[in-house]
C-alpha cells in the first residue's frame, strides 16, 4: 500500500513539475502582456524603408522626394516591358484609388524604373498612361536607380534567354506596393495581388 501511495505521489509531483514548464514556455513565446506592449510605429521600430531621391519623370522634369511632402506616396518599382505582374499592380493601384474618390487626391501612385537602360522618359509616359492620370513615371539613369532601389530594398535582376540580343531581356523583382506617409516615411505596404477594395480600405485608415 505504501509502495502504491509513493508512487501516485511521485506520478503528482512529475505532473507539477511538466505543468510549471509548459506555463512558463508559454509565457516565454508569448513575450509581454499585450496590455503592455506599445506598437512598432509608437517605439519608431518600422522597417527602414525608403529615402531621399532625385530622378526624372514621364515629361522630362528632375523631381525628388521632397516635391511630394505633404501627401502619401504610393510607390511600385517595375519597367515597362514588363508582361504581367507591373500591370496588374497598377491597375489595382488605379482601381483602389478610383474607390477612395476625392480622397485619392492624398495620394501620389509612382511607378520607379529598375530598367533604366530601355526606360526613358518618353517610354514611361506612354506606360503610365495606360493606368491613371495621377500616376507619375520616374527613372534615371542607373547611379540614381541603384540607391533608390537598395533603400526601398527592392530586389531586381535581368533574366536574359541564351542567344537572345543584349535589349532583349525580363527583369525579376519585387512586387510589393509602398504607401510612404506624409513626411516620406515608410507607412505600410502591399503584397502583389492584394484586393483593391483592401487596398482602399486600408488607405482610407491613413488619410
């Protein structure tokens, strides 16, 4: 019989000590009381994105970011060759802005070359008119594209087929929307193939 009682006491005791474990595992993954946590944009913990830039845009003109102060940046890096995801993005960009009305007033669309070697001034006017009339072109050459694209940490690369002529080439990259706030700082972003409706709610939290 007291073999049988010092058993179930040691199987207790085991039980107890498994039990303090998983709670304080779980107190560990679940970090703080959320009670008490602040949010990344009050403790300034957002992702540096973004940056100071000086390139040209669909009519010829040197623009930089400071031109835009005082009105949200919605920006997508892409080039004009660009078979499907570059005009699928903006199209949900010029349908997101359509939704939100006057509002969309706030916003400045931008679509940043990574192509600057096929991408003119000229080429880009005529993409971007294919999308929305807010919608703003920029390019550059390549010293002032490599910099804008690092700091927004945009990812490209030319895929070019074997034999195929030195212009003739795809480029992979990033398709990721930025909405840059008021003062040119990185506010939220949007994945490739995200809702316009979504995207317009979610703009409309901002304005």
């Amino acid at each position: 019989m007291q073999l049988a009682v010092s058993r179930a006491g040691l199987y207790l005791a085991v039980l107890a000590v498994a039990a303090v474990i998983v709670l304080a595992g779980r107190h560990y993954l679940a970090g703080p009381d959320p009670a008490g946590q602040t949010t990344a944009r009050s403790e300034g913990t957002l992702p540096t994105i973004g940056g100071p830039f000086t390139l040209v845009d669909h009519n010829g003109h040197t623009v930089t970011d400071a031109a835009f102060r005082g009105r949200f940046m919605l920006v997508f890096f892409g080039y004009t060759y660009c078979p499907d995801v570059c005009p699928t993005s903006l199209s949900t960009v010029a349908a997101a802005l359509d939704l939100l009305g006057e509002k969309a007033d706030q916003i400045v669309p931008m679509f940043i070359s990574i192509d600057p070697e096929r991408d003119t001034p000229e080429a880009l006017k005529a993409f971007v008119g294919h999308f929305h009339p807010s919608l703003v072109g920029l390019t550059g050459t390549l010293d002032q594209i490599v910099p804008v694209a690092k700091a927004y940490r945009v990812y490209y690369a030319k895929v070019r087929e074997e034999g195929a002529a030195e212009d003739d080439y795809l480029v992979d990259h990033t398709a990721i929307t930025y909405l840059m706030d008021r003062d040119g700082q990185f506010a939220t972003h949007f994945s490739h193939n995200t809702d316009p409706a979504v995207m317009a709610e979610k703009l409309r939290e901002f304005l």
